[in-house]
C-alpha cells in the first residue's frame, strides 16, 4: 500500500514528502504553538494512532455512513480537483 503523501502528491501532481518526527519533537513543537495542555493533548493523540492498534482495517466507515469507504486515492484527487490543498501546498 503507498503511503499517504505519496497519494496527495500524486493527486496534486507535485512532489509531498513524509517525513517522520520523534514524540518528543512533536511535543516540543506543539508546545510552541498551543502551550502544555494542547502539546499533551496532540501527543496523546499521536501516541495512540501510531502504536499499532490501528493498523487493521475496521467498518467503522460504513457503520456510520451506511456506506462503503471512499478509497483513499480517490480522496486525494477529489479534494486536488476542488482546490483544497492549492494554498496550502
């Protein structure tokens, strides 16, 4: 499976790099931007997504939605087409 920066590079037709961090750098710069209570927070959060629980799929998606999920890919270009990502990029 490609790794999602490659899909949003790929849907925006430009080069996006994922470049992995440490926790600890994360927090240091979260600290930056929202003090200890947002850095604790982000972190948390980013601790939890990353520690493997979640690396299988659920239905989670279509529980919710009634609907199958949308592939990723087809996220990236449908969001590239509308614009989203151009003043960000």
């Amino acid at each position: 499976m490609p790794h999602p920066a490659g899909e949003i590079g790929r849907a925006m037709g430009r080069a996006v790099r994922y470049e992995p961090i440490s926790l600890e750098a994360f927090h240091a710069s979260m600290m930056a931007v929202g003090g200890p209570l947002v850095a604790d927070v982000f972190t948390d959060i980013c601790r939890e997504v990353l520690d493997g629980r979640n690396a299988k799929l659920g239905d989670g998606v279509q529980r919710a939605l009634g609907r199958a999920p949308r592939d990723f890919a087809d996220f990236c270009h449908a969001v590239a087409s509308d614009g989203a990502w151009d003043e960000a990029a």
